[in-house]
C-alpha cells in the first residue's frame, strides 16, 4: 500500500510539473496567460493534495500536523485571495514584491527547520549543508529585498545610499560566503552560526535594494523574482520533491532570463544597474527648461482636431495612466477614433510602469487587443509616418536625453522615439519629474504640446470634444 502511495505521489508531482511548464508557456501570450495561471494554480493545487494523503513522512501524530496545514491553507488562501481582489493596478508592483519577498522567507524557514533535522540527527552531509545554506542565504536576501522593494515602491522608504556602501556590501557578501563555507567544511553544527548567517543575509539584502533608484525598480523585482525561484528549488532538493524543484527552476531561469532581457531592453548590464542604479536626484522642472525652451500647453478641444483628424494615433502607456485609472477611458477613445478611421496603436516600452509588463496587464484589463500593444522596436519604426503620439503618463521612457545628454543618468536607454512623429501631446498632472528624478526635454520641444491635469479626466474631456467633431 505504502508503495501506492509513492507511485500515485510521484506521477502527480510529474503532472504538476507539467502543468508549470504549460502555464509558464501559456504566460507569453497575453490572450492565454490566465488559462496558463489557472493550469499551474491547478497543478500546484494537486501536488499540495497529494503530499497531504500520500506523504508518509508528515509526522508521528498526523492529526495535528493535518490540521496545522489545512489551517495555513485557509489562512492563507483567504488572505491572498482578499488582497488580489482589493489591489489596485497602481499597487499590483508592491503586491508582487510583498508576495515575493514570502516566498522567500518560506525558502529561509525551510532552511532554518532543516538545519534543526540536521543537527538533531548527529551528522552532517555536506551536499545537504550546501543546499540549506544557500537556501538560507538567497531566500533571507530575497525577502529582505523585495521588503525594501514593496517599502519604496508604496513611498514608504526613500532611496538612500550609506557612504562607501558599495565597500560595505562587498564585505559583507564576502562576510556571509566565508561564513557559510566554513559551516560547510567544518563540520560544527552551532545555531549561533545559523542565525548569524540569517542575520548577514537579511541586513544585506536590505543594502542591496535600499541606494536603488525607481526607473530601475522592474529589474531589481524581476531580479529578486529569480532569487525566490533559486530558493524554492533548493527547498525541492532537500525534500526530493519534484513539483517544488521544476517550479523553482522555472521561476528562477524565467526570472534570470526576464532580467537579462530588461537590462537589455535598458541598454545597461545588471551590475550597472545594482552599482549605479538610476534616481536619487530631485530636480524641479519649471515652465522654462534647464536646456532652454518653454513649455507649449493646448486645449482638449484642440487636442481633439488633432486626433480625429490624424491617419495614425500612437499612445505611450505610463505609470500616470495607472494611477488616474484611465485604461477604460483611453480604450474608449481608442474605439471612437478608429470609428472616425484613424488608425490606432500603443507604443510599450520594456520598463514602463513599476514591474515588468505592468503595461501589458494594465491595457489587457481593459480589453485592448494585443496585436495593438507594440514592443519598442516595433513603435520606433512606425513613429516617422505617426501623426499625433499621446503621452499618457509616461517620463523616464520617453526622455530624449537618454539619447542625448551624456551627463545624464539614464543616458543610453532606449526610448520610444515620440519625436519622429508629427505632433506630441504629454497628459501629465504637472511638470514633476519621472521616477528617476530629472527633467525630461520632450515637455519643451517645439513639437510637444502639454495637456495638463488627471489623465482619466482629460481623456474624457477628448471623448467629448471628438464625439461633437
């Protein structure tokens, strides 16, 4: 019988595994992505039953140990469950981090409990010290991370850098790698060691993520995405659990993979990004540009003849979009002018929003159909024969001085080129600066022209003035 249960565990754990590669697949089409998250929820669903009535090892009292995990489970389920319907599309970056930096404090309890099997049982292997300390220390620096992370993006914490912190964080990285070999190598199983490594760990990833500015906020939660991936696979190999292991190994490659993409995308290598990070100034934009120029406003009624007049419109989504919660409003205004005959699209840059694809959720929600929603490449080639591109919200990714302004610190980004178009408009609140802190030249070029106030409230304004035209 018992070797039943194996055999059922085991083939369940396969198709568990299976089901997260098809998920994870089914996540690169946007008009699949929620059947491929709904096959891994399932999968993962199966592999948490199964373990529950197959798993011979739970406990000697196996009540109590049933009951404590089908309580975290419905703990558990009703509080994710409460904060994903209640999220909104501006706090959708904070959640991920919130809920990433758990999966990796559950990477470091596994550890934690482990190193306790292993001390109580007299020996030491030391393929099995390795995994639980690196299990420790990436599952520790993760939550730590993503903490901060969820923190700055909420406005909660401020970028801030100690004097010589990169000094400081390379010791102390060389500080918790010395340590964990000699635990390794030793052969001396002292607690004390444990929780000091957890506490290395801990204060270093809080280091890490604390000097980093917000234009790269997307890398570092995609970064610290792969590292509760890695931690949870080596959860997998402590436990010879397959459908942990997989799932681990997808999170921690896709994560590593998505980040290597958005540096990329950024034009800047990973440790650029975590060594001199974008942010940390506060420049105040004025009416009259540090470069020269002066701002141009218009008027939703000219904006208006702008647009239903057009051959082709091209929207820049941003973060203000987000906040105004104008998807709705901009995909109605969307349907209008294609009734008029203009044709319409949406210009995405890798790293608009505050997470990776944030974007790409945010119009899918609305019902934008993908085929509209252009990757950058892709927007950049069409800008020349563009009549009117509308900035909605967006700063850092549409900045010309990335291209132009060597002294500036997101030079080298690619952008979308909004200036190869005909005319400009920029719906913003005011002339506060993007997340990374400094002027951006486009509001002070002869092209553009600013239509000051809440994104959704002035798209509804256009609405208006383009259904009476």
């Amino acid at each position: 019988m018992e070797l039943l249960g194996n055999s059922i565990l085991e083939i369940c754990y396969i198709i568990a595994s299976v089901t997260f590669i098809m998920g994870l697949k089914m996540l690169s089409s946007p008009d699949k992505a929620r059947k491929g998250n709904l096959y891994a929820a399932y999968g993962m669903g199966l592999a948490i039953v199964a373990t529950i009535l197959f798993k011979e090892e739970l406990s000697s009292d196996k009540t109590l140990n049933y009951v404590l995990i089908l309580a975290g489970l419905l703990v558990g389920t009703l509080i994710g469950k409460r904060m994903a319907m209640k999220v909104k599309m501006t706090a959708m970056p904070q959640m991920v981090s919130f809920f990433n930096g758990m999966g990796g404090a559950c990477a470091a309890v596994i550890s934690i409990v482990e190193f306790d099997h292993v001390m109580y049982a007299g020996t030491v292997d030391k393929g099995m010290m390795i995994v639980i300390l690196l299990g420790l220390i990436i599952g520790s620096v993760s939550f730590a991370g993503s903490i901060i992370a969820y923190g700055k993006l909420e406005g909660k914490i401020n970028d801030k850098a100690l004097p010589g912190g990169q000094v400081i964080n390379i010791l102390l990285l060389l500080g918790i790698l010395g340590l964990a070999v000699f635990m390794a190598t030793a052969g001396v199983l002292n607690p004390m060691h444990l929780y000091l490594l957890l506490a290395l760990s801990l204060f270093y990833g809080v280091l890490l993520v604390m000097p980093i500015g917000g234009a790269d906020m997307p890398v570092v939660i995609s970064l610290l995405n792969s590292f509760t991936g890695m931690a949870a696979a080596f959860g997998g190999f402590l436990y010879g659990n397959q459908a942990m292991l997989t799932g681990g190994i997808l999170v921690g490659s896709a994560g590593t993979i998505l980040t290597v993409l958005m540096c990329k995308a950024m034009n800047r290598s990973l440790t650029n990004v975590i060594i001199g990070s974008f942010g940390g100034s506060s420049a105040t934009a004025g009416i009259v540009g540090e470069h020269g120029g002066t701002i141009k406003e218009i008027s939703p009624s000219d904006a208006a003849i702008l647009l239903a007049y057009a051959t082709r419109v091209s929207v820049v989504p941003g973060y203000g979009l987000a906040v105004a919660q104008a998807q709705h409003t901009v995909h109605n205004l969307e349907k209008i002018l294609e009734g008029k005959g203009v044709e319409f699209s949406y210009a995405v840059h890798p790293v608009a929003g505050r997470m990776p694809g944030h974007m790409n959720v945010l119009l899918a929600e609305a019902d934008v159909p993908y085929p509209k929603l252009l990757e950058m490449e892709e927007a950049n080639e069409q800008m020349a024969s563009t009549d009117v591109v509308l900035v909605i919200g967006a700063n850092d990714v549409v900045n010309p001085a990335a291209e132009n302004d060597p002294s500036s610190p997101i030079y080298g980004m690619p952008i979308i080129k909004v200036l190869d178009a005909k005319n400009v408009i920029v719906m913003k609140r005011s002339m506060g600066t993007g997340y990374a802190g400094i002027e951006n030249e486009l509001f002070f070029h002869d092209k553009t022209r600013m239509l000051f106030g809440d994104a959704k409230d002035s798209l509804e304004k256009l609405i208006a003035e383009v259904k009476d035209l």
